[in-house]
C-alpha cells in the first residue's frame, strides 16, 4: 500500500503565490491617490521634535516614559507625546519605573 500524500507538507505553490502578491500589487498602484493607503515610517533618527517630547510610548507595550527613564530611548518608543493626557488619550498606560 502507498501512503497517500499529506496535505500539511506541501505548501501553496511558488507561481500561484507570485501571481496573487503580483495581482494586488497591481490593484494597490491602480487606486486613486485619495483611497491608497498611508504608511508612516519612523525614522531611527531622533528629530527635533522628538528630542524635545517630553513623553516617548512604547508602541508594542502600550507603555510611555517621562525623560530620564531607563526606557525612554528604546527601540520600539516611537510614539511621541508632550502631554501626560494626550499619552493616557492614546491608550498609553504609565510606566511603573519612572512613573510619569
């Protein structure tokens, strides 16, 4: 008796999954520039405006810091507020360290 193939072995194949990621592409470029999606990038660079925030949130913790923290600087702490409200607003919790 032969084993039959297992489904859970063979992935999607190569051309199809080249041929759907090449289609929505496509469809992405064709939309006008008033539906097309907005990507912010953050730059690792540190801004003005960012040097002088004085709250940095951790966008994968939900946690923002005061200047001065231990982890104020961290890669992840993108997000930039000048108010303790505007960070609370944003679903930002305090950090239990530097207690802002």
């Amino acid at each position: 008796m032969r084993p039959t193939p297992s489904l859970f072995r063979s992935g999607p194949c190569p051309l199809a999954v080249r041929a759907a990621a090449a289609g929505l592409l496509t469809l992405l470029l064709a939309l006008p520039p008033a539906l097309a999606l907005t990507v912010t990038v953050f730059s690792a660079l540190p801004t003005q405006a960012a040097q002088n925030a004085a709250y940095h949130g951790n966008v994968q913790s939900h946690i923002f810091h005061q200047q001065g923290c231990t982890y104020y600087a961290c890669k992840a702490c993108t997000a930039v507020f000048t108010t303790r409200k505007a960070a609370l607003d944003a679903g930002f919790r305090p950090c239990k360290v530097c207690r802002p």
